[in-house]
C-alpha cells in the first residue's frame, strides 16, 4: 500500500519529462526485461500483459505496467518476488523517468 501512495503521490506531482526522447530502440531495450520479469507467468491476464508491452509506445506507458507486472507476479508467486523482479528494473528506467519517480518496491 506505501508503495501505492508513493507513486500516486509522485505522479500527479508537475514532471520535468523523460531526459531524453526514447528512439525504438531504446524502447525495445526496455520491453526486453519487462518482459522477462513476467516470462514465467501464463494465463490469459499475463497474454494480454505482454501484448500491451509490446504494443507501448513510450517509456512512460512501459513505466506504468510495470504495475500490472507487479501484480502479475505477485499472484504467481508472492509479493517479496515481485518487489524483487519490478526494482531490478529500475536502473533499466534510470535517465528515461522522472527521477522522483525511481522509487523501490520493496
């Protein structure tokens, strides 16, 4: 639940935007390991996550599911897995999002 206000809080926050713009292969380095963070999920909800993922056009829409991937996780193994595998992205987003917003899960 902190974990929750924390991003809610830091969204509706003014953002100074990405640090650069994204080129489609920036955005394909950063699909790559979202979706690696859910490869050993299956079921209709994990389908329909890889196709947003693969469909987003910007890092802040990658930014933004990885909340479902989170709950995703979570529901397959357990929250501390989850917290664990969402951080790992962190230095993936670094220099991409709003610094406020590089917060860890757990």
């Amino acid at each position: 639940m902190e974990f929750l206000r924390r991003l809610l809080k830091a969204w509706l926050k003014p953002s100074r935007g990405p640090v650069r713009a994204a080129r489609l292969k920036d955005l394909a380095a950063m699909r790559a390991p979202l979706l690696r963070c859910i490869e050993d999920c299956s079921g209709q909800r994990a389908s329909r996550l890889r196709q947003q993922i693969e469909g987003a056009g910007s890092v802040q829409e990658l930014w933004l599911l990885r909340l479902d991937a989170f709950q995703l996780i979570a529901q397959r193994h357990n929250q501390r897995v989850a917290a664990e595998r969402i951080d790992s992205l962190l230095r993936v987003f670094d220099g991409w999002v709003d610094p406020r917003q590089l917060s860890r899960i757990g």
